[in-house]
DNA sequence: AGTGAGTGCCGAATCGATTCGGCACCAGGC
DNA sequence: GCCTGGTGCCGAATCGATTCGGCACTCACT
C-alpha cells in the first residue's frame, strides 16, 4: 500500500483522467460541476494534498525565500535590529504565501555551509544581516541564479540594495553634539571585517573594511567632525560595546573623550554601563549616542540619544523587493530616511 | 538562450549521456577518470548547479525542515529562550545540511497560514516555541503527512516529544521558597490561551489551557504549595510580566504575597520592575523567582533566582529527533532535567 | 581461439503535478 | 442532413535529475 495519495489514486477514485483531476481540484478550467464535485469528494476521502516539490518542479516555484544572517542565529537575535527586520520581512513575504528560510551559520562557520546553500530550493534570497561585502554565500547563489536582495549590502549589479541614508544621519548627529560644544568625540564602530578585532581603527583598516554601513556611519560622522578617532568594537552586543568603551574611557581624565557615538544602540548600552562602572555621569561628565532606533525596553527610564532608522519598513521594502523580483520586474534600490532623536545620554559639554 | 544550464546541456557539451554526466558529476559509480574529467569542465564552463527541485522530486528530499513558532517574529525572538532553541536546533540541523524554514505568523494570524503550510515542501517540522495543544497547523501538517516533532507539545501519537521536567523543577522552586519560611507565594502564569487574557487563573481556566508547560509548572509547584494563587499574563514579555505583577502587589501590604514566582525569566524581569515601581525592596520586602536560566544580561548585577532548562540542549534533542526521523527511525521521547539556581532575588520571609 | 569476468557507458523509466492540443459529442441553425 | 460552435474530457509532453538493467567492448586466462 502507498503511502500518500498522489493525484492519480484521486483520478482513478473518482473515474477521471489526472488532467482532469488536475483542472478540477485547481479550479482553472472547463470541468462539469458534477464531475469537479467528484473529484473533490474523492480527494477528501483519500485525504489528498498535492506534492508541492511536483508542483514546484513544473511551475519553476518552490515558494521559499532565504534570509542570510551572517551569524550563528544566537548572536544574530540578540539584536533587536534584525529581528525587527526580519519581521517586516516576513510581514510582506507573508502575503505572497512564501516561507523564510534562514541561511544562518553555526559555532563553526560565520555563514551557511555551501552544502545547504546549493542543496536547498530557493526562489530568492535576502542578505538581510550581513551586510559583507564579497561574501561567498553571495558568490554562489548568484552562480545558481538565485535572485538576490540585499540590505545594506553587498553591493552588486543588477542585485537590488535595499539600504538608510547612513552617512546622513551620522552626519545629522555629529552636528546635534557639535551644537552642545562637544570636540572631543570618539566612534565606537561596529566590526569592520570578520576576523574579531576590537581596538582603534586606522586609515588602512577602514579602508579594508567590509561592512557597508559601518564604513559609510563613520565617514557621515567624520564629515562633519574630521579626524574624530574610532575604536572597532568586535562584535554587535552589549558586553563588546562596554569593552570597547572601557578601551576609550578608562585613561586619565584629560585624554578623555567628551562624547562616545556608537555605531548601534546595542553598543551604546555597553558604552553606558562601561561608564557607568567607571563612575562618569552621562550626561554630566560623558555623552553617549547610538544608531538604529532600536527597542531596547530593559534601557528606561534612559532615552538614547539616537539615530532612528525604520527597521520594519526596510524588512518591507526587502520583501517588496523580493516581490518584484518574482514577478520578472526589477525593483529599484531604496535608500530609507533616517532621523535624529534627542534622548537623555547627550548634553551640553562638561565644563573644564 | 536558455537561462540556466541543465544536466542534458552539460552532457552534450562533453559527449555523454545525461545518465553518465549525472554519475561523474555525483561521484557514485563506475566512470573513466577521463570521462569524469571531461564532465567536471564542461559542468565548470558553463557554470552548471543541480536544480535542487527536480533531485527533491527524485529523492523525496527537499532539504527543508520547518520550524512552527506560534507568533509574528517580533515576539517569538524577544524571548531568549525560543532563540537559544532554535540555535540548538540549528547546530544539529546543519550537519544534516539542511535548512529551516520559519513558518510563524503575523500581525493578522497567530500562526502560519495553510496556504503556506500546504505549498511547502517540507522534510519535517518542529513545533518549537508553542507548545499549544489541538494547533491547526498540526493538524494540517499531520494530514499532508509531513514527520513532526514537538518541543513541550502538543502531545499526539507518533510525534515524539521533547520536553524538561517542568513539574519537578518548579516543585524544587516551591521547596526553595518554602524553607525560606514563605507560605504567601502568588504564581504569574506564562498564557493558558491564546485569548489575550490577563487576571486570576481559576480552576477552569486552568484545565482550559492549552500550553502544556504552563500548566505543568503550575502543577509541581502546587504539589509543594497547594491553593498558591496564580495571575495569568496575557504574553510572554517584560512589559507584561510587569502588568501582572502590578495587579498582584499593588494592594495593601497585609493582603500581599511574599514571594512572586514567574514562569518564565522573562515575566520575573517585569516583576522585579513591578516592585521597584512600588518600592519593593527584593528579596528584602519580596522575594522573586523565574523559570529558565535565560540569559539576560542586563539584569546585572541581579541574579534571578530560577530553574534552569537546558534550553540548547533542548533545540539539538529536537534536532536529532528530526535526524532520526528522516533516517525512517521512530525517536523516543525526551525528558531533560532542569536545575534550580538561587540568585540574590530570593531570600527569607520579611517579619513582620 | 574461445570463454569468463569486468568495465564503461547508454536508454528508458521514475518521481508527481500541470498544461496544451485535440478528439468526441451535442445542440442549434440553415 | 450537413455544417458550425462550443463544451467536457483525455493523452501526451514537460519540468530536470537520478537510477537500474543491460549492452558492448576489453582483457586475461585456459
């Protein structure tokens, strides 16, 4: 006896050819009501659902979208970021009735194993957290033909980039502490490249940097504070922006900075709780600034001063483009706005 | 031109049957050094990558395993336990080579939508972060045949389950309080349904419920604290464990509990902020506990009182669940042991 | 030289649903 | 009675890789 019932035991059950069976279960064509009516019924008794690798097969859709996350799924969900993205992705894949599928690395491997990456059915994929440039899991779905998205990078031809005006909102803030007197600003970026590097970052390091929205974040910053120094932080969490921080604070009060601007907010709430062990007021003594907007309850009653990006509605726009692209179109780039907001860890610059 | 090279185009290209190329490319059987030579070339000049989806149609495999969370992204990952499950997960899935698919829900339906759920190919599925009893999306995954494994439920036969000792753990917890002199132990309930509900959890309401885990927990620690009262939360969130709290302790001294057990470390988080907000010294005027050993870093230098779960290791049990099944193994059940971990938020009944 | 094993490759079937061209049949019109 | 138009259904091809049975050829051994 077989397993499932295929569509040839619904045809053979209710007297019909498989065309027809085909026609009368997909309600696209010219069948008798009488004859679709048996068919039905015959397809509930054997308890029939079509094989939807078959069905993908012919159709050329297999209705699965990939997310690379660049990141064993443990750090990638720790920041509030990608999970926002990651639903406002889904929120718009989900209209087209496609399924997320993540490409993720493991304790291994910063990225998903080629194995899987040319083993599994993919109508597209989105380089959601990642942001690499010349990433190999890039290099090999594109081999495949897979269409690709790509949010704040890699940046590639004919691949839609899907990105928030970067330089302007660092630009924006910078200007914001400017305008509090402060000169003496330090950057705690994000890691520029893969290799798990914290400390400062020179001209040659930012140049080999491979993270588009790290380099572009402190080239908006440094065109309006020119020459402001930068600490790389080795990674996106808490406990790497405290260290970081710590690296840039923790020197005798002269050689201190008067402001700290992280490149994520993740890194900012490090920043403050490095200050905070280092007894520095914020924003008496210290002011720290973010990026992302993100939503971080556990912060309060602290408001970040920050740079809001609109995370979900570059999900969306990433699942639009994905959209698109299904339909034989080819989506534009979209760069999103980003704004400024002010919160309780800037101020005026100390006196003295 | 055709778009992508097929198997058959390789083949001509190195004067082979599409049978032979196939077996060069795959490396199983008996081919010349020289054929295979041949195929490998004319394979890397035209750029040839298997379609997945005709070797799935083939193999019966597609490589795909889903994942059920019971929830739109944006609340399933704010829980740090469902991530650190599906790291777990993960980690075991990967050396299978194979992907996991997200079917969770969104801002209109909590859960996957049949359309999906149908369309799919699917190897397998884990209900990961659910746990609810009589799910539709079970049921619709049973029919269609696809294996399942469940993580805490629902409980069906055939599906193997991969659950902790949920009532013994919070049996020890009740223990814990109980020799530290307290009787007045209120319980905040992780959901019972998915109704949004927040208040009293009656008898009925209780057998009612639908998450096997919440109402397990509640069990063993009544089984050492009979007739505690429990106040349901209406989600698993800070904000909410908040809430909940609120309406427990927000009453005159004399009727208030002395200990506050949550269900989740999650929910003790918006409890200890529910007592800071009135002025509750913990453990002084209120002990608190939780349920996880959820990593929650910026609880610090807090260390909450709660039971620790095993929680990756519940993800890769899972995982080697979904191997043995694809394996044509029936996996057995799994019980994991869970471990009580005094923190500084515990401590003896207040006098008085 | 003839028989045996053994190697290298091919043809055809298979996986299961979908789709298009076409056949047969019936009704209506002249 | 013949032709036209239309409806309802079927057969066969298609999507692309995989696999098994089998054919032809080579070499060694008697």
């Amino acid at each position: 006896m077989r397993q499932r019932a295929r569509l040839e035991d619904v045809a053979a059950r209710a007297g019909v050819s498989p065309s027809t069976a085909s026609v009368a279960l997909s309600g696209a064509g010219r069948v008798a009501a009488a004859t679709r009516a048996r068919v039905q019924a015959a397809a509930a008794e054997l308890g029939y659902s079509p094989d939807p690798v078959a069905a993908s097969l012919r159709s050329g859709r297999s209705g699965v979208v990939g997310a690379v996350v660049g990141e064993r799924l443990l750090y990638a969900f720790r920041d509030p970021v990608a999970v926002q993205l990651l639903d406002g992705l889904t929120e718009e894949l989900s209209r087209l009735d496609v399924g997320l599928l993540l490409l993720a690395g493991d304790a291994m491997r910063s990225g998903p194993s080629p194995a899987q990456l040319s083993r599994l059915p993919l109508d597209a994929a989105v380089f959601a957290t990642c942001g690499l440039e010349d990433d190999p899991a890039f290099t090999l779905l594109q081999a495949r033909g897979v269409p690709l998205v790509a949010v704040e990078g890699p940046v590639a031809a004919g691949v839609p980039l899907i990105a928030i005006d970067d330089e302007r909102g660092s630009a924006e803030l910078a200007r914001h502490l400017q305008r509090l007197g402060h000169a003496r600003v330090v950057v705690v970026t994000l890691p520029m490249r893969l290799d798990g590097r914290r400390g400062p970052v020179d001209a040659e390091r930012l140049a080999r940097g491979v993270y588009r929205d790290a380099r572009r974040r402190l080239v908006g910053l440094r065109s309006v504070l020119p020459g402001a120094p930068a600490v790389e932080a080795a990674g996106n969490s808490v406990e790497e922006g405290e260290a970081a921080a710590r690296l840039v604070l923790d020197v005798p009060a002269a050689d201190r900075p008067t402001a700290l601007v992280a490149q994520s907010d993740v890194l900012a709430a490090g920043a403050l709780r490095a200050a905070a062990d280092l007894g520095l007021q914020v924003p008496g003594d210290l002011s720290v600034a973010g990026f992302d907007g993100a939503d971080l309850p556990w912060l309060a009653p602290v408001r970040l001063t920050t740079v809001v990006q609109p995370t979900a509605a570059k999900g969306r726009a990433a699942g639009h483009a994905v959209a698109e692209l299904l339909a034989g179109r080819t989506p534009a780039d979209v760069e999103l706005p980003v704004e400024l907001r002010p919160g309780t860890t800037t101020g005026p610059v100390p006196p003295g």
